[in-house]
C-alpha cells in the first residue's frame, strides 16, 4: 500500500500543476472565429435562398434539380451553424478552465473547403448541362 498521498508535494513524484495564463485575447480570437463560421453559414443560406427566387422569377416554377441544391445548401448552412455553436462552446470552456491543450479545428475548415467545391461544382454542371440542352441559345452562340 503507498503512502505517496500523505507526503508533501516535494516528496512526490508528481511535477506542479502548470497554471495557464488567460489572457482577454484568446477569448476575442475565438469569438471572431466564432463570427466568421456563422458569416459563412449565413453566405451559404443566403445562397440556396437565392437560386429558389431566381428560378421562380424566370421559369415560374421550382425547377427540381434547382430545388435540391437550394435544400443542399440551407441544409449546410444548418450544419455549419450547429458546428460553429459547438467549436465556440468547446473552446471558451477550455480558455475558462485555463486548460493547455491544442485550440485550432483542422476538420472544419477542410470539411466545409470539400462541401462548397462539391456543391459548387455541381451548381456549374446542371448550368452547363442546361446551357447546352437549349439548342437556339448554343446556336445563337455559335453562328451570331
């Protein structure tokens, strides 16, 4: 049975807790971080938002491939939201425990670098694909 308990800390083997210095910068870091992910998310809503008045105001109608991508994208907007809340939370605790740890997010940022490209990208194919379905405008192109 150890007796390590009863002794002082000199004759422990532990080392001292560290005490890390909070400073009012981290938490205006993480705040403006904070702002910048729901920025982003508001972007993207705005964006899905956008293409559904776009394409009632041409066509009249929802255009079904136009409706996905709009759902695609507020529904991204939600997620990026729920994120930015999460990592906001996480960090502020961490800062307020003064706890030493690694405070950067290396999935986020890559993750919603990977969901633009593939939305975007898939906005830019069903515009070609359109473009190129309407045989008076690729003529009218061709031949003017």
């Amino acid at each position: 049975m150890s007796l390590a308990w009863m002794l002082p800390s000199t004759f422990n083997n532990k080392p001292p807790p560290v005490v890390h210095k909070t400073e009012p910068k981290q938490f205006y870091a993480s705040e403006r971080t904070f702002l910048t992910w729901m920025n982003m998310s508001v972007t993207i809503g705005t964006i899905g938002s956008s293409m559904v008045a776009i394409t009632l105001k041409d066509q009249g109608h929802y255009s079904e491939s136009v409706s996905y991508l709009a759902s695609a994208f507020t529904l991204l907007a939600i997620i990026y939201i729920l994120y930015a809340v999460q990592v906001h939370f996480w960090r502020r605790r961490m800062i307020r425990r003064k706890r030493e740890g690694n405070y950067d997010d290396p999935y986020g940022p890559m993750a919603l670098a990977i969901t633009l490209v593939l939305i975007y990208s898939t906005v830019f194919s069903l515009g070609i694909t359109k473009l190129a379905s309407n045989k008076a405008l690729v003529a009218k192109l061709i031949d003017p």
